[in-house]
C-alpha cells in the first residue's frame, strides 16, 4: 500500500534540544516537502527537495535543516534555533512535475516545553 | 512573498445547503489551483483541482470556479453533508517555482 509514512505521530522535547523527524515514502516520486502548521496560519514550507542530494529553502527555512541522501527519505531536523518549534510538521511528495498533486503524510505533532 | 488569500477562516451551514469558500491570488504566473480537504488529525487529500484555462469543473458535490481576471476562484460544495466538516485549503501552484502556496484554511462544519 503506496504512501507516505511519518514517524512518530507525537513528539515531546525539551527546549534546547534538536529533534528530527521522520518521512519516508513508498510512491516513487521525485520531489518531497516540508509543512508546517499551525492554526490560523494555514500550511507554510519549509523545505523541499525535487531530486536527490539537493533541496531548496521554502518560506520558513529558519531554525530548520534537512536532508535528501535517499530518494524515499527527507528527514527534518528542528533545531534549538527554531523560536518557536511546537506545530504540527506535514511530509508531502510529488512526482514534481508542473501541477502534479501533493500526498501527505498523516503528520507529527511536536510538542516542546 | 508570494500569496493565496482565503475567506471566510469558518463557516457553518446547516446540513443539504450549499457552502461556498472564495481564494484569490495575486501573482499571474500561477497555473494550477487544488483544493485540499483535511480531517482532525490527518495530512490534507486533494479534493479538486483547476487551471486557468478552464471557468469551472465539477466532481460529483464539489466545483471549482475561475475567474482569470479578477484572480479569484471558489470552492462549492452542494448539499453539503456533516461528513464534509473538515478544514479546506485552496492552493496555488507555480509562479515562477516548483512549489505550493496555500491559503490560511476554512474550517467548515455541516450542521444536522
């Protein structure tokens, strides 16, 4: 069953700490994004990658790092720079073709006091 | 930044009524136009999706209508169910990069 897995669903971490989350997909696509939201704000990019080894900044990069050393695999790692890290982070993918359609994954809540 | 402005942030309608959500967009360059629907707890689905070329598309319930000019288009959703209470976002994509603006959410909820 084809989709996008992220792990784990809730998170709590202390602050000061750098925490990564997880985002794996089984579809085949080229393309993989970062979201995140919060209420009131809709969903805002972080980052996202269109092909392996390379990814670009979104509108959100701040306090936030990634990488693409898989093409099933785009972790994003919240760092202690991130003034304000608890949201709910989204994982998404996408052929990356011009309008091909965005499956998300069911998401993590990250929670940090 | 590039914007996709959506209204209204919430919206009740009584069960078999229409519900009516409106984005607007301001850079040209943008060429495809989904909407997402998204429960508690999930990541969003699409929903439907337009480009400019085309006025209007419908999906069973759900149309989508484009106004090019005025840079605006709206989600309808017919005889409106309680199963569809559930927050929709438009989106846009492209203008001039590979990625998705979304508009702030509509959280919509269908009353019996």
């Amino acid at each position: 069953d084809g989709g996008i897995t992220q792990s784990p669903k809730y998170l709590f971490r202390k602050e000061g700490q750098n925490v990564t989350l997880s985002c794996e997909q089984n579809l085949n696509h080229d393309a993989m994004y970062w979201y995140r939201q919060d209420p009131g704000q809709g969903l805002r990019l972080i980052y996202y990658s269109q092909i392996v080894n390379d990814f670009q900044k979104g509108d959100i990069a701040e306090g936030y790092s990634v990488s693409r050393e898989k093409k099933e695999s785009f972790p994003l790692t919240v760092t202690s720079a991130q003034k304000n890290p608890t949201a709910f982070y989204l994982c998404a993918s996408s052929t990356g073709t011009g309008g091909s359609p965005l499956h998300f994954g069911n998401g993590t809540r990250l929670t940090v006091t | 930044q590039q914007q996709v402005k959506q209204s209204p942030q919430s919206l009740i309608v009584q069960k078999g009524g229409i519900s009516i959500i409106n984005c607007a967009y301001e850079n040209t360059a943008f060429d495809y136009f989904p909407w997402y629907q998204q429960f508690p707890g999930k990541g969003p689905a699409l929903l439907i999706a337009i480009r400019p070329d085309v006025s209007e598309k419908k999906e069973g319930r759900f149309t989508i209508s484009f106004n090019k000019s005025a840079k605006q288009f709206s989600l309808h959703i017919m005889d409106s169910q309680p199963g569809d209470s559930a927050t929709y976002f438009c989106a846009a994509w492209g203008g001039g990069e590979n990625k998705l603006t979304f508009g702030t959410g509509t959280q919509l909820k269908v009353e019996l």
